[in-house]
C-alpha cells in the first residue's frame, strides 16, 4: 500500500520535497490518503477534512486542485484497489527515498466499521 501511495503521489513529490519537506510531504500525504479514500468510498468526510486544514481560501482552493487531480489519478492507476487507510505518515527522507507507513481496511472491513459507529 505504500508503494501505491507513493506512486499516486509522484507527480507532486518534486514540490514537496524542495522546501521544508518533512512538513510539505506529510501535508501532501494527507492530501493523497484523503483523495484515495474519496475515491474508494465517495464520502465526503474525506473532502471536508482539508478544510480545516487549509488557512485560507487560496490553500484551500489549490488543496482542491490537487485533491482533484489525485482522484483521478487513483481511479486511473488504482480503480481495482479498494482498500482504504486507516492512518499514515512519514518516516524517512534521504535523497530520493521516501519512506512511509500506512495502516488500512479493505472496504468491506471500513464499511462493516462504519455501520458499527453509526
């Protein structure tokens, strides 16, 4: 699941990685996780989340630009993978290795889950 993630992500690690990038690539990651979990389940709590993220209407709207690129991207590169995640981070950054963890549900595990809490 990583290396899926990882190679969603692409397109955008260049720019995450140029300044402060511990921070840009966690930011991005959490951008990717919640595009890929939109895609799998079509819940919109998945696009609200970054609105609280974002601190103002230009982020917010260039965090929709890449939310919307990136669910398309999943759709086209990963339609058959309907895993969801769960939680996940980064680890190590050195040269051009990334590392990150990422814990996840298939979608029948999530959607039994979520008729438990609601």
């Amino acid at each position: 699941m990583s290396d899926n993630l990882l190679r969603l992500m692409k397109p955008f690690i260049q720019v995450a990685t140029d300044q402060n990038s511990e921070k840009r690539l966690s930011v991005l990651l959490t951008i990717a996780s919640s595009a890929w979990n939109y895609a799998v389940t079509n819940n919109e709590e998945y696009r609200d989340v970054l609105l609280k993220i974002t601190p103002n209407q230009e982020s917010h709207l260039e965090v929709m630009r890449v939310l919307e690129q990136l669910i398309v991207r999943k759709n086209r590169l990963f339609a058959e993978d309907e895993r969801v995640i769960l939680n996940c981070s980064v680890g190590k950054i050195k040269r051009k290795r990334i590392d990150i963890t990422v814990s996840f549900l298939t979608k029948d595990e999530y959607l039994q889950r979520n008729e438990t809490y609601h």
